[in-house]
C-alpha cells in the first residue's frame, strides 16, 4: 500500500492566487514565461533566468541563486505564507465539460524506490540532475507531480463532500481551464483519508512528472545518507503530488511530425506504406480550402497529412502483438512499421529529424508545420487509454518515448511543500 501525509501548505493568499499561480516550469521556453510573468508570478521562481536581461542560461549558477533569493522574498512580502498546520487539499481542473478531482498530499520516497509508486517512461539523468537541484536549493517542492491511483469510492465521496464547500480558490487560465481549491482541515477527515491510502490504495501512477519524481527520491535519498538519526518519517522522506482517480482522467493524443522522407518521393513513400497498412485518402482540398483534418477512429488506425491531403493508415492484421502490453500500443506499431522501417528514425529520443506535437494543439498544428515547408509528413495517433498506461506499469514495462499527454496541466503555485 501506499505512504501518504498531509502537509502545512506554503501558497499565495486568496487574493493574489491568480498573480501567484502559473504553468509549469516545462511548458513555457523563457522568452513566453518573460512575457507571461506579473510581479508576484510564481515564474520568477522556477524560471529565474526572466529576471536578467538578457535572459541568463537556465543552468547558471546566478540562475539558481536567484531562485532561492526570490522564493524567500515571495515569503517575505506575504505573496507565499505557509498554513498553521498540516492539511489535505482537494484540487479541481475543469476543461470543456469534463472536471477532474485529485487529492493534494505528500507521497514517500520509500514508495519509488520500491515500485508501489509505478512509472510508464524513462527518465533522462541530465533532466533528473536538473530538477533534483532545485529542490535541493529550495529545500522545497515547488511544483507537485502529477499521480494516479485505482478508484476508490470513499475517497471519491471525501473529495466530493469538500468540493461542496465553498472554495479557496477559483479561477480560469489563459487556456480557458477552471482550477478550484479547497482545504480540508478537519482533524477526523484528515486522519481518515490517510487511512484509506495505507490500506486500501496499493499504487500510485506517475501520470506527469516522472522527472520531478525521480529527482525527490533522490534528494530524500541524499539527505538519508548525510542523517546518521534518520528514521523514515522527517519532512524530507515526502513530496508533493496531486492523486486523481483514474476513472476522471483523460490522455490526450501524442503526435508526430518528421522533416524528410528519408530519399522517398511521396508516391514512393505511399506505396511503402501499402505493405502494412491499408492506405486510403480520408480529405483533400476543396473549393480552395484546405482539406479537413482527419482523426483517427480507434486503435490502430492513424491519420497522416503528407502533400495537401489527409490519409486513413489502418494496420493490417498481423502486424502487430495484441497480447503484448508494448507491442499492441500503436506509438510502438507507427515507430517500427513507419518511422524506423520506412523514414529510417531508429531512436525517438535523439532523432533530430522528429518532433511531437501534443493534441491540445489540435491537428491543425500538424498540417501547419507540414504547409509551412518546416515538416514534410505528419502522423496523429488515437489515444492511449488509462487501462493501457495501468496494465504496462503494472506489468513492469515502459511505455515508448512521448506516449501520453495529459490536459489540463497542473497550475503551479497553488500550494508548496516545505522538506524542513
């Protein structure tokens, strides 16, 4: 089962949440947090390189040192104050009409090191040793990580009986996502919900945040080391995570765009794809107009936009292992029938020939990069389902690079944890 504890919160005051709050770190490059970041911004510290001019090197020393110097003065002058005492959170995220409802609390180290905290992806160790600074210089979490875990009916109740109340926080983002915030303070409630995740819950799934994860594991192994009186319980053993129940989220579309056709002309590249695919024109130009894109039906069916037309690619039967929880994903079916077999890209993760596009940006994003000459062919692939993300942790296999993309992303800002 699961470790989990409630924590005193460091977050902004009611009034200045929306000043206060912001993306992660990772989804703005520095010149859009510059351009994003207000005075109280949260930005100014996970992206401390905005405040010189020019922007500093990310990894500058003066960098890292501006980050601690600012989350002190965010304390300081009241825009961060930590709570009176350890608390749950629930946090909403509302986009469209689906909301989700996830559980702010502290996860254990111990539990990552074990495998009951289960990941989907590989992990890089320049981008481990990055986050991994800077929570060693915070002495924080300043940011949560983003977890699943297998429904449970009472905590779903416990959420739903605190998001009746009146919210801390409520507001809408420049995405047009709702973000709600509650407390929950009650003693019996706080102990309870406790309860349940020590014998009832015997997973988590990092959904998001596999980097940050792996980075507080190490600082809580770091700081292990230099205690000669560790017992498992100090402040340092846990970190942050927002825990939503699996049933309430969705994985968004992770797609592909490639820069050449590896010496192909498109007819050839057409007639390649005839071997395992069934090929056929799903929309092409009309009237002027460009032609509409197309998305996949289900699983194993692609769409690609090559030239200025949209094609329906279905893989053949055969082609691909059902009772193979790697095999039977279509990421896996398009890397080895189409990217590495055909386009020649053998490692996604260092091909510079390939970039992904997360779905939120439509596929219009894909046949944008495609018309503007900077891509030649782009591919969109049906989601990957939350039963397909939980049966491979499950079974102890790792997901290929870029699979799941998860909307909306969770606000940062909205609460701290302390490692004192």
């Amino acid at each position: 089962m699961v470790r989990v504890k409630p924590f005193a919160a460091i977050r902004p005051p009611k009034n200045l949440v929306t000043e206060v709050a912001a993306p992660p770190y990772d989804v703005l490059n520095s010149e859009e947090a510059l351009a994003m970041a207000g005075e109280k911004s949260l930005l100014h510290i996970t992206k401390p390189e905005i405040d010189f001019q020019p922007i500093a090197g990310e990894h500058e020393q003066r960098t890292y040192d501006k980050a601690v110097e600012n989350f002190k003065l965010w304390k300081q002058r009241g825009w961060l104050v930590q709570d009176e005492k350890e608390k749950y959170y629930v946090y909403a995220q509302t986009m469209g009409k689906r909301t989700q409802y996830g559980l702010v609390l502290c996860a254990h180290t111990d539990d990552y090191a074990s495998g009951v905290i289960k990941k989907h992806e590989l992990t890089r160790k320049d981008k481990e040793d990055d986050r991994m600074v800077h929570v060693r210089i915070q002495n924080a979490n300043i940011e949560p990580v983003f977890f699943a875990y297998k429904d449970n009916a009472e905590l779903q109740a416990i959420m739903a009986a605190a998001a009746a109340g009146k919210p801390e926080y409520k507001f809408v983002d420049e995405n047009k996502f709702t973000h709600t915030f509650w407390v929950i303070d009650d003693d019996a409630v706080i102990a309870r919900i406790t309860e349940i995740f020590t014998t009832q819950v015997d997973a988590f799934y990092v959904a998001d945040g596999h980097h940050r994860t792996a980075a507080a594991a190490r600082v809580g192994a770091e700081k292990k080391a230099q205690n000669p009186h560790h017992t498992g319980n100090e402040e340092y053993n846990f970190f942050m995570a927002v825990c939503f129940p699996e049933s309430e989220l969705a994985i968004i579309d992770y797609n592909r765009v490639v820069k050449d056709l590896n010496g192909l002309t498109e007819e050839g590249l057409l007639r390649a794809l005839e071997e395992d695919f069934d090929v056929a024109v799903a929309t092409k130009p009309r009237c002027g107009r460009p032609a509409k894109p197309y998305s996949p039906t289900g699983l194993h069916n692609f769409s690609m936009y090559l030239g200025d037309k949209w094609y329906s690619l279905t893989a053949k039967p055969g082609r691909y292992d059902d009772t193979d929880p790697i095999g039977v994903l279509d990421v896996t079916i398009l890397s080895n029938l189409v990217l590495d077999k055909i386009l020649g890209i053998k490692d996604l993760r260092t091909d510079k020939r390939i970039d992904f596009v997360g779905g939120i940006r439509g596929l219009g994003e894909l046949s944008r990069r495609v018309d503007s000459g900077e891509m030649k062919v782009a591919f969109a692939l049906y989601p990957v389902s939350m039963a397909q993300l939980i049966r491979i942790a499950d079974t102890g296999n790792i997901m290929p690079p870029k699979t799941t993309w998860f909307e909306p992303k969770l606000r940062s800002g909205l609460a701290i944890h302390s490692l004192d």
